[in-house]
C-alpha cells in the first residue's frame, strides 16, 4: 500500500535492505496487514476516519496533510487503517437504500441495486480510475530527478476513495431530497438543479483528486489533472442548453438495471 518506494531507506551498510526490512515494506505485506485490520474492529480509529470524512467537505487539504505525517511516522502514505473503507461501506448501504425507496423498488429491486452501487459503480470504476492514474502519474508526473520514487496502485485507490465519498454524498444523499418532487419534473428548474448537483459532485472528485496527487513531492506538473473541469463545465452548459436531465437518466438507468 506505499505510494513511495525508495532504494535507499532503510538500507544495510553496502546501501541494499535488510531481509527483514524488505519483507516487512513490501506491497504484499501492507496488503496483508491491511486486510487482516478488517476483521478487528476494536483496532479500528472510526473516530479519526469520521474526522476525515468531515474534513473531505470542508477542508480536504487537512485530509491530505495528515497523509504527511503518516509518511513521516510509518514510513508510508496510504492508509493502513480500513475504518475509513468500512464507514464508506455503510454510507453506501445506507444511501442506496435510500435510493431505492425514493425510486419506489421493491426488496430485492433495492438488493440488485445495491449490489451494483458497490461492486460497479465503487469497486469496479474505482478500479478502472485507480489504475489510470496509477499509469498516468507513473508514466508522465514523476519528476526526472526522482525515479527511485514511484506512485503505487494503493495508493491511487486511496486517492479515489477520498474523491468518491463526497459524490456519494451529494448524488445518493443529498440529491434524495429533491428527485420526486424538483429534479425529475420536467421543468427547467428540475434539469438545472439536478444537473447542478452533477457539476458540484464531480467538480469536488477532480479537485480531491488533484489534492492527492498534488500532495506526493515526487510528482510534477500535476495542475493537469484539474484540466477535466473545462470539459466539466462545457457538458454542464450544454446539458442545460438541450434540456439533459442526468439524475432522470441515472433513475431510469437504475430501474433498468434491476429489471
């Protein structure tokens, strides 16, 4: 799970690591003990992962901050506590839910869409944008002067997580509120409102997502991630322009999903 890996840490005198120092600092074994922390809930900090979630609205730059002083403390930059996981897993279960007793689904209506919240629209995209950027940041930001340095797959799947949970918020939360009796109607007011409340989720996952790559001193050039929201902004325009209701679509998507 490090985003970092540097040849000279920890290193024996003739600069190589030790055999225990190399196992222990492994991705393997970070997965594994980050694994095994699900299972024990009383090692959790769900005080602290609701700290971040609070701080992932208001001010996500103190989010990432502390993800420096994890590098400094435990010698990596990725989460090696899966409270935060588990909480967006119940915000998950909880929001969808809710969606499927706005949309008016039945039980196992609400069981299939819930299945596909979590395992497509979570997991299965989370995976996708992870190992993009992974690629991305790889391949183009890494500075010259740095390539004993490289980001890792956790860590961009960490940085997904941070910029999902507040889109889950608005668009499976918030948006709640006002389908039924605002956004689904087909007036102008409803598409505007709908399509705003798109503009402002996805226009926050860029941004998290920029802080998190930004956040990482070996990566150059990263105000190029921030490059979506001119595209963002013009399908927002046109959206309003032709009359595109994007939550109306997702409605009827999700019911056709569940069919």
């Amino acid at each position: 799970m490090l985003p970092t890996t540097s040849v000279g840490s920890r290193s024996q005198g003739n600069g190589a690591l030790s055999p225990r120092d190399a196992a222990r600092h492994t991705a393997g074994a970070k997965r594994y003990k980050y694994l095994r922390r699900l299972f024990h809930f009383r090692q959790m900090d769900f005080e602290f992962a609701l700290w971040q979630m609070l701080y992932l609205f208001t001010s996500p730059q103190r989010v990432y901050r502390n993800f420096h002083y994890r590098k400094q403390t435990k010698d990596q930059w990725a989460r090696d506590d899966p409270a935060f996981l588990v909480l967006l897993s119940i915000w998950l279960c909880v929001s969808t839910i809710g969606f499927g007793f706005v949309l008016d689904m039945g039980f196992f209506e609400t069981i299939k869409l819930l299945l596909w919240v979590v395992f497509i629209d979570c997991v299965g995209v989370g995976l996708l944008i992870a190992t993009l950027m992974w690629f991305i940041s790889n391949k183009y930001l890494v500075k010259q002067q740095n390539r004993d340095y490289d980001v890792e797959w956790g860590y961009a799947f960490d940085v997904h997580l941070n910029a999902f949970y507040p889109l889950l918020v608005i668009l499976h939360f918030i948006q709640l509120f006002f389908i039924n009796y605002v956004i689904i109607s087909d007036s102008v007011i409803g598409y505007f409102v709908g399509n705003t409340l798109w503009l402002i989720a996805i226009g926050y996952y860029i941004y998290v997502t920029f802080l998190g790559y930004s956040a990482l001193p070996f990566l150059k050039n990263t105000a190029i991630l921030l490059y979506p929201f001119a595209l963002l902004i013009m399908l927002y325009l046109i959206s309003l322009a032709c009359g595109w209701n994007f939550t109306k679509m997702l409605c009827s998507f999700y019911k056709y999903r569940v069919k």
